[in-house]
C-alpha cells in the first residue's frame, strides 16, 4: 500500500463517523483498512470506488461501507463540504457530489461498464438516457441518492454486505408481476464482496411531483393541533382518507410479493424468541428498558402459546411512513432494504407480513408524539398532565389513522390484522424496542419518544 493511500484511509477513519449514513455511531473505530477498489475515471476529477472494512474496538463485527472518492488539484465550492482531506497535492472528497462523477455513473450503467469486480447492470429491455445531470437529495439517512433529472433516482448503498440486497431483490420480483406499488427498477451496480455476489446502487424511476407520508403526517397533525375545538375528521389535512389508501397499497404489495415468491409457515416459538434475543440485546443497550423487560417478555410468550403456525412471507421489513411517498396516481412503498441493523441474512428471510403492518401502526403513534415533542407539549417517557388537550388530540388523530390503515389493509388482503391481536400487538412492542436502541445511539433527545409508546402499549 502505497503512503498516499495510507494518509487517505487515516483521513477517512476521521471523516466516516461525521456522516449522517454511518451506522455505528457510538462505536470506538480501531481500524479502517481497504477491503477493495476499482478506479473509475482516471482524468482529473479522477474517481475510485473504495469498500472500506472498519473494524471496532468492541470486537463487534466488521463493517463494510462503499465511498465513491474523488480527487481534486483544487475544490469548486459546492464541494468544500464534502471534503474528506488532502492526499499529497490533491483533495479527496466523497464524489458522489460531484456532478461530473454522478453523470459518469449513469453512463455507465446506460452502456453496462464492468469494471474488474464492479459491473453496471441495464435491466433487461431497458433504455437508460445518458442526458441528464445528477444531483444529491439530502433527505437520507442510511444511503445516498442521486437524482437525474425528473426522471431517474440512483441509490448508492453506504453499508455494503455479501448477498443480495432486498431492496434490489424485491423491486426486481415485483417488477416481474407488473407492480404498480413500487418505482419500476432500470438497472443495478453489482459486484463482489469477500468472494460474494453483492449490492452497490439501484438505478429506478424518480417519482417526481410526490410527497413523503411522514411529512404529509406531520403536516395533518399540525393541522388539528392549531385548531382549537375542531375534532380529527372536520379538520381540512385529515389524514385518513390516505391512510385508507396506504393500508390498501400495502395489502396489494403483500399480495404481489406472495405471488412473485411464494410464502412459507414458521413456528410461534421461533417468532417469540427472536423478540426475547432481541429484547436481551436492546436491554445492554438501553437500561430503560429494565423496568419493562417483565411485560415485554409476556407478550412475547403469549405469541409462543399460539396455537398455528404463522404465515411467512417476503415483506418491505422497515415499514413506517418515510417509506412511502405519494404521487399523483397513488402511493408508492420505496426502500425495501429492511432495518438496516439487522444482518443480511436475517433480513432476507420470510417473515409474518403483519410485521409491515406493525411498523406501519408505530409510525403513526411516533409521528403524532414527535409532533407533541416538537410543540414543547410533552417532554418525558410519561405524561406529566394526561387531561392535556393537545395530547388527547394528538391521540385521537393516531387511533383515527392506525383504524384507517387496518380497514384498508383488510378491504385489499381479505382479512382485518387486527384480528391476529396477540402477534400485531407484539410485533408493535418489538419494534418500539427496536426504535429504542436506534434513539439511544442517534437521537437520545428522541429516546422518550419509543418509550412513552411501549408503556401505552403495554398498558392497553
């Protein structure tokens, strides 16, 4: 390894844990080395595609991020805050910024470039347009997006991980059956990893002229929150009607993903003691959580009493409002990559898709109490006053939604999720534990947010 390369992978074991995509924020970094690497323009901005492994402190294991590096005899100013250091008399930078680099990525895929381990995949019969400009959308957490255009939208994968990536396995499967839930897929980055087929990026439609559902929740919310005597169904954003929709939209994806992939059964035991392993987790985690771990483990039992196996399915796997967007036509579910703490494995894996359902019925609750938070109405893991208006308010405006979602749900799938009580009600608290330790390591202000929910849950 040549000094200059040494220099860089120090720079970059300084800028990596700066990035909103990071995922082990809170984790001591011991080591950053190169996995592997291809250059993908030689000419200034010259471009290399690097997969850093960065090992941890905590003996945890290794991660594996892709970074398009850029470098530049000197920065224009749109980029200087992408800037990752100088290496000998350049800039590195992360490229995918960078327009000239975002535009050769598209060529690239249009004319299906390989690369040593990388390769740029057209879909089938598809005719990608190599005349647009990309641009970054900012609205990510956990991978990067380049817009081309009104057109296209590239997503690069930032935590990169040997196998297929769900979200390129599903939108494909559900292109094959001619889904309208989905942004039809036109092409792919693919390669290796560790000797593995693996996932860089997924070229789709862009849907333009939309609207995310967790800001059209929020805007509903805000709506009935500033109207003084005005109940969830008289104000002018109520939300339910879309939530009607959205439950519908779901159903339907659900369907399709049965009949692109079939379904399979599981037994309740093996479902209730991955919630108890990861309720263990979370509770190392998060000490919050102690006081809870008895009633927790309740429902997680009551789910192992069930009598049938239960019904599993590939599903979205992280569903919540910032999943979906609404378009003109009607609403789209979008990032089926699952939660991305989860390993590959396990996201991959058929599960009930009443999990969808539950995280679905979580956003709602987390949207409304976000709101709350956001008003300076309710602070804490409890209410301080419960005959408070605006939390009664902000409480109807979820049960109204998570009912309407569910009826919509039930008019498409043929049966109401509310009837399975005992796993819908579970699944919730699973994932309100989830949302605890991704709080706790990203947003502690956000912390009492989840837990407010699991008390409520519990209680109820």
């Amino acid at each position: 390894m040549t000094p200059h390369s040494d220099v860089l992978l120090d720079r970059l074991a300084e800028w990596l844990p700066r990035q909103r995509w990071f995922a082990a924020k809170g984790r001591a970094i011991s080591r950053v080395r190169l996995a592997q690497s291809v250059r993908l323009r030689e000419a200034e901005p010259n471009a290399e595609l690097m997969v850093l492994a960065v090992e941890f402190g905590d003996g945890g294991t290794t991660e594996h991020y892709q970074v398009l590096v850029g470098r530049r005899d000197r920065l224009p100013a749109e980029l200087e805050h992408m800037v990752i250091g100088p290496v000998g008399d350049m800039i590195a930078y992360d490229g995918v910024w960078d327009s000239e680099l975002a535009d050769d990525l598209l060529n690239a895929l249009a004319t299906g470039r390989q690369r040593d381990w990388l390769r740029f995949t057209p879909e089938p019969g598809e005719d990608i347009p190599t005349d647009l400009h990309g641009r970054v959308l900012g609205a990510e957490q956990s991978n990067t997006s380049i817009a081309y255009g009104e057109l296209l939208l590239l997503k690069l994968f930032r935590k990169v991980a040997p196998g297929i990536n769900p979200d390129l396995e599903l939108h494909r499967a559900l292109r094959g059956v001619g889904s309208q839930e989905v942004a039809p897929v036109r092409g792919a980055i693919e390669g290796t990893l560790d000797g593995e087929a693996a996932v860089f990026g997924v070229l789709q439609d862009f849907a333009a002229n939309s609207a995310e559902g967790w800001s059209m929740a929020l805007i509903s919310i805000r709506d009935l929150l500033a109207e003084a005597d005005l109940r969830a169904d008289e104000v002018g954003g109520d939300f339910a009607g879309e939530a009607t929709r959205l439950g519908k939209t779901v159903a339907v994806a659900h369907l399709e993903l049965v009949s692109a992939l079939g379904s399979g059964t599981v037994a309740p035991e093996v479902v209730a003691q991955g919630m108890r392993e990861r309720l263990d987790r979370a509770l190392l985690v998060v000490p919050e959580l102690s006081e809870l771990s008895s009633p927790l483990r309740s429902a997680f039992d009551a789910v192992a009493g069930l009598a049938e196996p239960l019904v599993t399915q590939r599903i979205h796997g992280d569903l919540h409002l910032g999943q979906t967007l609404r378009t003109p036509q009607g609403w789209l579910l979008i990032d089926f990559e699952g939660e991305p703490a989860r390993p590959l494995a396990e996201r991959r894996r058929m599960e009930p898709a009443l999990r969808d359902v539950a995280g679905m019925l979580r956003s709602f609750d987390y949207a409304a109490y976000h709101q709350l938070a956001e008003w300076g109405e309710w602070v804490g893991p409890t209410d301080a006053d419960p005959e408070s208006q605006l939390i009664w308010r902000a409480e109807e405006w979820t049960a109204r939604n998570r009912s309407a979602f569910c009826e919509g749900y039930a008019g498409a799938a043929g049966h109401d999720p509310r009837d399975s009580n005992v796993l819908l009600d579970a699944l919730e608290l699973d994932k309100a534990i989830y949302e605890t330790v991704y709080e706790t390591r990203n947003r502690p202000t956000w912390l009492s947010v989840p837990l407010r929910s699991l008390r409520r849950l519990l209680a109820s």
